[in-house]
C-alpha cells in the first residue's frame, strides 16, 4: 500500500511538471468574440515589438453589454514553453487586471463592445524580451482566448535576401531565405547552441521554421546559408473584399442585402488559381484594415456584416478540409472557418460575420490532423509572389534562466534572386 502511494505521488508529481512545461498554444476565441488585433500606430500589427514601444491588444464582443474581462501575461522561452522567470521579473506592476478601456458600438446595425489594452500602461510595463502570451479572461477567470507576440531588442543586425530554390524542382515554387546574425554589443558564447532563429513568412506562426543552426561563422558572424532547411512554399497573392461602403457592391462583393437584419456581401465565386499562370495583384500579405467611409471613429462605427464565400475547386479537394484564413481570423483552422461542399451547385461555400473595411483572405487545406498541404494550395505557389519574410533571433547566454529576443531581420520578396 505504502509502494503504491509512493507510485502514485510520484506519477502526479511528473504529470504537474508536464502540465507546468507544456508548450503554450493559442486558444481560439468563442464565437461573439471578433477581430482580435495588435495595434500600433493605428495599425494592424504583426505581433512583433521592440522593448519600450507601444501597442493595443483590441478586440469585440458581440455581447454588446460592456461584459468584464481580464488579462494576464506569461513569459515564455524558444520553444513557447512557460520560462523559468517569476512574474516580476518580467513585468513591472501587475497583470490579471480587468480591461478598463471599452467602448460600445455607435451607429451599427451589429451591437458590439470594443475593448482595448495598451501596453506599457499604468498598471503593466514589460521589462524584457522574449516570447509571450497573453490570456483574456472572463469573471470566472476562465480563459476566453490567448494570442502569442514577441518583443525584441536591438542588439544585432540581421541581413537577408530572398533568394530562387536551389533545387530545380521546386525553383518555380518557393523562396529561400538567406540571412547572417552580426553584433558588436554580443559577443556569442556557444552560438552553435545558444542562438536560435525563428523564420516567419507574412508574421505566421502557423508554417514558421524553427531549430535552424548557423552553417558557419567568421568570427562573432553567423552565417545562414541553407539550400532546404530555409524555404517556404511561396503561395499566390492573397485574395480580398473591400466593404468600406457596406451598401455598394464592387469589384469584389456581387450583391448585398440585408435580410436577417444585419448586412450580408455575396462575393463573386472564386476559382482555383494553381493551374494559371502566376498574376500580379497588390495585397496587403493577409492584414486587414477596419475602415467605414461615413464614420468618423471606425473603431465602433464600422459595422460588421456576414460574408458569403464561395470557391470553384477541382473534386480532387473534396477528401480535404478547406478553411478561409487571414490576420482577420489568426489564420485559424477551426469549424467556424471551414468551407462546407454544396454538391448541388459544385461549389465550397461558407458565410462569416467579419467587420467591415478592406480585408485580405485565402484558402488553406489541411487535413484532420490541422497539418497545411502548402504543396496542394488551391492557388498554387508561384516564385513571382510578393512575401514579407521575419528572423527573430534568440539568444541565451550560458547560465542564463531565459530566451532573450535580440534582434529581428525584414526582407521581402520583390528583391528576389537567383
């Protein structure tokens, strides 16, 4: 007996450790919860930050009746595993505090409450970089979603170049990143195994490339120069619907009407673009901007209105799942995302409540699992393609209990070469 209690605490001694250690992963919000974003400087923001800046976290409640909710902060290391630092170490003040910045909707057909966190404020400042998350919660202190972001010092300077495949079988299709890590206020202690990279492609998390060692180093440089362990899929330009006026249809939206009581944007049928050639259109690499023509703040007086989606896709797609995704939805591939097949009229469709303005989207298959088939993107991946490309760069000295952010590189893929 006294054996087997023993088993037993240590068991759930071990499981408390895992759960402790366990990666973090983003929890995606309820379905009255909308257009969660990182703001800064009154834009939509990918969620990378330099130590000291500012920024908003803001998002809607469709509840429209001013609903508490709460925030709290977790640094995390590399590998989004909770860090071994107390909590003040990394923040000076407080968090799980109640969000006190709300504003309820004026002039919308849809009634929402639109809250907002501004970070460094009176009751939060952040005093190191690393990986974060933060959690909303409700009264019951009940997580309602959670969203990753980065803050970063400027410590090292990181050149990249985007570069053709190497290999002649994917040459049409992805994009090589090349970059080098170069510092005169480091000096790396164990590079091969204290620096890390993060490589992201338009600021997404969810096809980022992670455990990239430097090939070699001249002197304090770090050199990066994979032929493989460095490309992304390229994918095609991103597709849009612009609403700014929600009563006009244009370009992008067929009709509107508004039965049901709230506004409702039929757009044009899409159609599988992999097999056409490569086309030049401008997007904006998934963002999405808020903006309503008649309003004069657009925070609360754009209104929100259900879109209908509809894509022309050969039968090979049919075994697969095909979710819409952008920065409006955190490329999310959940249920409320997913396209459903109409076998009557051949086509994928799917209706979502999305606040208006301009907004880019594409359509992302994937299977059971969640894994992304980027070699079977519905609109095929083209070298030609205009991407933005981030190395977040991570550093931790030898003893050191946490993962700094030492410096990020931008390049994009206009400057593509052979």
């Amino acid at each position: 007996m006294i054996m087997l209690k023993k088993y037993l605490s240590i068991v759930l001694f071990l499981y408390a450790i895992s759960i402790s250690f366990s990666q973090e992963k983003e929890i995606n919000p309820p379905y009255h919860i909308k257009t969660i974003s990182f703001v800064q400087n009154g834009q939509n923001a990918i969620p990378l930050f330099q130590l000291g800046d500012s920024f908003q976290l803001q998002f809607d409640d469709l509840h429209g009746t001013e609903d508490n909710y709460y925030y709290k902060i977790m640094h995390c290391d590399y590998d989004w595993k909770q860090s071994q630092l107390s909590i003040n170490e990394y923040l000076t003040g407080f968090d799980n505090q109640r969000i006190q910045d709300y504003t309820n909707s004026l002039n919308a057909l849809q009634i929402y409450s639109h809250y907002r966190i501004p970070f460094p404020n009176k009751l939060t400042q952040l005093k190191v970089s690393g990986n974060y998350v933060i959690s909303i919660l409700n009264e019951d202190q009940e997580v309602v979603f959670s969203r990753k972001f980065i803050i970063y010092e400027p410590l090292v300077s990181v050149p990249m170049q985007v570069k053709r495949a190497r290999n002649v079988k994917d040459v049409e299709y992805k994009h090589n990143i090349d970059f080098a890590v170069k510092s005169n206020a480091i000096t790396f202690q164990s590079p091969l195994k204290n620096v890390k990279v993060l490589l992201m492609q338009n600021g997404k998390f969810n096809n980022a490339i992670s455990d990239i060692k430097p090939m070699y180093t001249i002197g304090n440089d770090l050199i990066y120069k994979y032929d493989s362990e460095t490309q992304f899929w390229a994918g095609n330009e991103y597709l849009f619907f612009e609403n700014k006026n929600i009563r006009a249809a244009n370009n992008s939206i067929a009709r509107i009407d508004t039965e049901g009581g709230l506004y409702n944007c039929f757009l044009y049928t899409s159609n599988a673009r992999a097999k056409n050639p490569y086309t030049y259109w401008p997007d904006i690499n998934g963002n999405f901007s808020i903006k309503n023509i008649s309003a004069e703040n657009d925070e609360i007086e754009a209104d929100y209105a259900w879109i209908y989606f509809s894509l022309s896709a050969p039968s090979f797609y049919q075994n697969k799942d095909i979710f819409i995704t952008g920065m409006f939805n955190n490329y999310a591939l959940t249920d409320e995302n997913k396209m459903e097949y109409n076998a009557k009229k051949g086509i994928y469709e799917k209706a979502l409540m999305i606040k208006q303005g301009f907004t880019n989207f594409n359509y992302t298959i994937a299977d059971k699992s969640g894994k992304i088939d980027e070699a079977s993107a519905i609109d095929g991946n083209f070298y030609q393609t205009e991407n933005n490309y981030f190395a977040i760069i991570y550093y931790r000295e030898n003893n050191q209990r946490y993962d700094r952010v030492i410096g990020k590189g931008v390049a994009t893929s206009t400057d593509i070469i052979n």
